[in-house]
C-alpha cells in the first residue's frame, strides 16, 4: 500500500469530516444512559459515509447516483431532524431529571438512520471533492481511499465519544445538549440550504 496515499486520505478526510466531531459528540451526549445507544451511532455514522463514498465512487466512474440540483436539499434532513429534536426536548422538559438516573432498555437516543441522514447530508459537499481525487486514482487508489476513510469513520466515532465522556464536557452536554443538538442541526440545514442556492439566492 503506498503510504503516500495513505497519508493524502488521512488529510482529505480530516479535512472534509472535522465538523463531524461536533455533531458526533452531540449524538453520543444524547445517547448518554441509553443501552445500545453507541452502537446506533457508530452504525448510522458507517451508513451514512458509506453511502457518500457510494455517491462518489460511482460519479467518479461516470455515474449519476445524485444529480448535482439535489445536494442542497439535503439539508432538510438534518433540519427537519433538528426540529424534531427541539419539539422532543421541549416536551420533556419538565422530566428530565427522572430521566437522569434511568436507563433505557431500548431505543433510547439517536436512531440509527437519523445519524445516517445527517451525517450524509453533511457530507454532500465532500462529494464534490471527493469526485476529482477518485477519479485521478483509479480503481486502485480508490481502494486505498476507501478503506482508510472507512477506518477513519472509527476513530471519529471514538473521538467523539471520548469528548462527550470528559467530565467538563459531558457536564456541559448533559446541561445544554438539548438545546444544542437541535440549534446545530437546524444551523447546519439551513446552511446546507442557502449555500447550495436551494433558495435561488
């Protein structure tokens, strides 16, 4: 395996995903006391990437998976997710406390095909990006992108449990993350919106 390569993915995925540290954080505070809640997320992170690499493999190849028009629509999924969020933590408002100390059996936190959906809307822009890199790669190189992105997705799901597990941070999570999972998650759809011209702006 050439280490150059390996090197060159390394970067375009740290610099493409750095955000995803953010909202991986956010999801796993969220899951927080929540049984299986981790492995939601880890999957849900794996589906969504795997479906960008999926996009971009095959646009590099010549194929259209997602018309181009289509990639900022996107950012309804993480802002209808987001609104969904906002409405969920306002009517438990009065009960989160109770909450605190149970854990729930089952699904408890994020879905997993809600990880998926912001996790790929957030990655329609790498799309772009992506494209040129595999298509000057070849199938080889392609290859080597592809399984160090993969594992990369791993490390990101570990970095981001590990910050919402730092005391400091957990604690501002545990006092604020409802009210900053869905102002991100709507920000980022917003953002997803206007600066794919969505609005025709």
């Amino acid at each position: 395996m050439n280490l150059g390569m390996v090197a060159q993915a390394a970067g375009l995925f740290a610099v493409t995903n750095i955000d995803d540290i953010l909202l991986l954080s956010l999801f796993f505070a969220q899951g927080a006391g929540h049984r299986g809640s981790a492995r939601r997320i880890t999957f849900g992170q794996y589906i969504g990437f795997a479906a960008i690499l999926a996009v971009a493999v095959a646009a590099a190849f010549g194929a259209t998976l997602l018309p181009e028009s289509a990639i900022p629509y996107l950012g309804l999924l993480p802002f209808a997710l987001g609104l969904k969020t906002a409405w969920q933590a306002w009517q438990h408002r009065d009960g989160e406390d109770q909450n605190d100390t149970q854990e729930t059996p089952q699904g408890g936190g994020p879905r997993t095909l809600e990880v998926a959906a912001v996790t790929f809307a957030n990655g329609g822009d790498n799309i772009g990006v992506y494209v040129p890199v595999f298509a000057t790669a070849g199938p080889g190189g392609m290859s080597v992108y592809a399984v160090v992105f993969l594992t990369l997705v791993a490390v990101w799901c570990l970095a981001g449990r590990f910050f919402a597990t730092r005391p400091v941070v957990a604690r501002a999570l545990s006092r604020w993350g409802h009210v900053l999972l869905p102002s991100v998650l709507i920000t980022l759809g917003l953002l997803i919106l206007i600066e794919g011209g969505a609005f025709g702006w």
